[in-house]
C-alpha cells in the first residue's frame, strides 16, 4: 500500500499548472476621455456600475483619470515616453565621432597604401620625389 501512496504522490506533484502572469492594462487617452465622458452621461442608479462592468473597469481608475483630467495633464492620459531623454547635442556629438572614426581609419588605409607604394618604389629602383622638402621649401 505504501508503494501506491507514492506512486499517486508523485503523480500529483508533476500534475502542477502554470498559471500565465497577467499583463498590465493600458488605456489610450481618446479611450479614458470617451468613458469618463459616458460616466458624466449616466443618471439613473446603477448606470455607472453597469458601464464599468460593461468596460471591465474599477471605479478607481475612473477617479485617477478624473484627477488627471482635472489637472489638465493630457499627456498623463496618453501615457509617458519611457527611456532616456535624447539631447539634440548628444545626438550631434554621437555623428561627428562616427564620421571622425570613418576618416580616421580612411588615412590610415591611405597612409598603408603610401608605405606599400614607397616599398615597391625601392624594390623596382625607382626614384621618388620627397613631397615633404618641396612643400617645405
């Protein structure tokens, strides 16, 4: 008897469910404003109950949305841009060192171009002009 208590222990130990987390609701602003609007219109007793069961709404959510209309926070009912802040100079900081990395390995590639044509110069025997004592001069 024993070896079926343990069978069926084990049995009900794997038969575990997993339970999906819940996503948090968000609401556009043209959405709060139409429900906030429909809550003014009911009169009767009982209407406002019916439209947020109807919407699958708390009575607390309507009184925050209420609260921010109030303090005319309309891009409280939008919702906030999440991340950081873009600085207009940070982003032009950021171009011009991509575009100095660019030119700098551009002159580097040119520069190992010079020295391989001034190896190959010296190998075949041909004489270079000294670009540097003309300029200097």
């Amino acid at each position: 008897m024993s070896q079926e208590q343990n069978d069926k222990s084990a049995d009900a130990s794997m038969k575990t469910e997993v339970v999906a987390k819940g996503k948090r609701r968000q609401y556009p602003a043209e959405y709060k404003l139409r429900i906030l609007q429909e809550v003014e219109k009911c009169k009767g007793p009982g209407e406002v109950g019916a439209l947020l069961r109807r919407e699958g709404l708390y009575s607390s959510l309507v009184s925050k949305w209420r609260e921010q209309r109030e303090r005319g926070s309309l891009t409280g009912l939008s919702g906030h841009k999440r991340g950081p802040k873009v600085d207009p100079q940070a982003k032009e900081l950021e171009r011009l060192q991509r575009e100095n990395k660019r030119l700098q390995e551009k002159l580097e590639r040119a520069e190992l171009i010079i020295e391989v044509q001034k190896k190959v110069a010296r190998l075949l025997g041909v004489p270079l002009e000294d670009n540097n004592q003309s300029e200097d001069s």
